[in-house]
C-alpha cells in the first residue's frame, strides 16, 4: 500500500540550543518563528518486510546481537506463547533462534486489522508457476506445518496472530532449487528468475459493539405526534390571543382498528406504528435513530422489547 509524499504536521524534536529545530532525518536544520507549523514531506506507505538472519557462526561476536536485534526484540513474545507448541520457544531441544540461521516476516497491521486469522497463514514456493513448497497452519496453533515439499508434516516455523510476524526456521532446501524455508524470499543466482514466493492470510477487525434492550410497555408509547395520527379534515388551527396560546384539544385521533366484518367500524382502540427508535444522551439530545425494517403495531394491550446494537 503506498501513496505519494504529502505534507504532514510531524514532530520535529528540539535541538539542544533551545531556538533550532532539528528534521527528522537528524541531519538538517530549521529555524522557526513562535506559532509556525512545522511541515515535513512524508512518505505514506507500508510494506511486508522479509528479514534472512544467517547462523550466529558466519557473524563476528561484537556483532552478533546488533545483527540479530529483531528476533531479540520477539523473544519474550515467542517465549509467552509456548503453552500453544514448543516451537515458540525462543530456546529449546528443537533450537535456538537466537544463533540459529532464520527468516523473519513482518506484516504491518494495516494489511490486517486487529489480527491476522487463525489458520489462515499460507506461505508457497513456486518454480516455473509450479508449486515446490507450501506451509500452512491446519491447527490452528501458529505451527507452520509443510503440506506440500520434501518434508512433508514437519514445523517449519511459527506465526504470532496478533503481532503481524512469521518466524521461519526449516533447514531443508525443497528439490534441487537452493531454497529453504529460513531463507524464504532468496534464491541462488541462477535461478533467482525462475522461483516465486507467496504469502497468503486474511485479516480479522474487531469492532465494539454497545447493545440496548428497549421495552415499550403496556399501555406505553402509543400516542404519535405523526399528522396523520390525526383524523384528517379537522380544524388544527390553534388559538392565539393577547390571553394566550391554546392548541385545539378536541381534536379526534384517526381510528385505524381492524375487524373482520367489512363496513363496520368498532370501538376505538388507542395504537401506532412503530417505525423508528430515537437514541438520546444524558441532556437528551438524539444520537442516534434506528429503523425497522417493517411498522410494528403497538396496540395498548401490547408490550415489546426492540434489540439494537451499534457499533462504537
């Protein structure tokens, strides 16, 4: 996902001289006056990231932890979630990924909302649009299980659901192609144009959602202030004087009882039709309307109760 460079109000820190405002970049300098907005051009996009950390033995100690900060930084998160496999495990009989040879995927969040879905993870390895190699989590426990390859059934990594990021540690090359799962997303030189690698996963977005249980008694709610709950062809003219405003309380209410015998008006029965449900606050200001699918009559020896859920 990506967009061109705009202009964003940014923070830009402080220098320690007090009236210069270091850039972002740490290398320019800017001088502003009190109350000025500070621009920066922005590049507004996101990517998966793949990261190949080769074994601790083709690195030189005094560079061993700065080469693997990122699976340091994911240690304590792998290590949380041991209780769903071994494989989690930042150091165990099956290995240790903080010297071992791995790839790191990170996925950032925009790509999938709240979380990645549970058991949707499918990672492929593809050699002339033919499938070599395919991962997925059938558990749905974040092993990464070989489906189709070489070495079908084994783990060969694990995927953290909710943090956006794939740990691959499987060592076996699939075929004669030269790659393998820690070195997923590379290729010998003389095939490089030939494989292909895929990610697929869907995503999950939580959405709060309030709920309201709204009852409408017996006896209750069944006046409408609708015109046409009005007999129509009466005088709805209100009095007004210099003695004062007066509405007409005389007025008839339309009756719109039922009955089984054509022609035959009975005995009028106070109802309405229930259309809309007004939301209000505290200081009863409306906030929300709900609308029925279809009028509900609310006849006084009726009561209801309406469910409405809003997202928040």
């Amino acid at each position: 996902m990506s967009a061109d460079n705009t202009k964003r109000y940014v923070y830009i820190p402080k220098s320690s001289s007090g009236d210069v405002l270091k850039s972002s970049d740490n290398i320019e300098y800017i001088i502003s006056e009190y109350g000025e907005p500070l621009t920066k051009e922005v590049p507004l996009s996101s990517s998966i990231s793949i990261y190949n950390l080769p074994d601790a033995s083709e690195i030189a100690p005094e560079n061993l932890i700065s080469s693997r900060l990122k699976i340091h930084a994911l240690k304590n998160t792998l290590d949380r979630h041991c209780f769903l496999s071994e494989h989690y495990k930042t150091t165990s009989v099956l290995g240790d990924k903080l010297s071992q040879k791995l790839t790191i995927i990170s996925i950032p969040s925009i790509f999938y909302g709240s979380s990645i879905e549970k058991g949707s993870i499918k990672l492929s390895i593809n050699y002339n649009g033919l499938n070599m190699a395919t991962l997925q989590d059938h558990k749905s426990n974040g092993e990464l299980i070989e489906v189709v390859g070489t070495n079908t059934g084994s783990v060969a990594g694990v995927v953290l659901y909710d943090h956006g990021f794939m740990i691959l540690t499987g060592s076996w090359d699939e075929e004669a192609y030269g790659s393998a799962w820690n070195s997923f997303g590379t290729s010998s030189s003389e095939i490089s144009e030939n494989i292909s690698f895929d990610i697929d996963f869907n995503g999950t977005n939580e959405i709060n959602t309030l709920t309201m249980l709204l009852h409408a008694e017996k006896g209750e709610i069944n006046y409408s202030n609708n015109p046409t709950y009005i007999k129509y062809g009466q005088n709805k003219t209100p009095s007004c004087s210099n003695k004062g405003y007066k509405e007409n309380d005389k007025l008839e209410i339309k009756n719109v009882t039922k009955y089984k015998y054509d022609n035959f008006i009975g005995e009028y029965e106070k109802e309405v039709f229930i259309t809309k449900i007004g939301i209000y606050d505290e200081s009863k200001k409306l906030i929300a309307v709900a609308k029925l699918a279809k009028p509900v009559r609310k006849t006084i020896n009726r009561d209801f109760t309406f469910k409405i859920k809003i997202d928040i």
